[in-house]
C-alpha cells in the first residue's frame, strides 16, 4: 500500500495516494470540471500530457497550473475555478 497524503481541493480535505497528479486526484474526488471558460463552460483535463491547458487550476495560491503536470504534496491546497460538483 503506498502512503496517503492530505491535500485540500477547494476547501475540502482529501486523501490521496502519494504520487498522484492534482488532475488524477480531482477527477478521483469527483470533479471533472476543473475551471471554467471564459463564456462560463465548464473545463478538464482533455490532454492528460500538459499540451492543452484546459485542467488549470490555483495550487498554493499560483493561478494557471496545469493539474496534469503537478504531483500532490502534503497539505497542498487546490482551488478549481468551476462550480462545485
């Protein structure tokens, strides 16, 4: 079994498998809109490889990062830009 960190994903405490990318870990607490586009859309992770730049999200108060490219540390702290799921 691998260790299990805390992060927070828009306010709300997560676990998480040590390792895992703040888009693996969103998708897995139930958030598959990540932000939302400037006509209101709602957007995720459509690339998975850091090309597309539609699962940016804040982590640790640094706009425009892209989830799939970030692996969760403990106590990180996300803030999506969509409504809550």
């Amino acid at each position: 079994m691998s260790d299990r960190i805390e992060i927070a994903i828009d306010g709300r405490v997560c676990t998480v498998a040590a390792g895992t990318s703040v888009a693996a870990a969103l998708l897995d607490a139930g958030q598959p809109a990540f932000r939302a586009s400037v006509q209101g859309e709602p957007r995720g992770p459509l690339c998975g490889m850091g090309i597309c730049f539609e699962c940016r999200v804040t982590i640790n108060g640094v706009p425009h990062r892209r989830a799939c490219m970030v692996t969760c540390e403990h106590g990180m702290s996300i803030a999506t830009g969509a409504a809550p799921a």
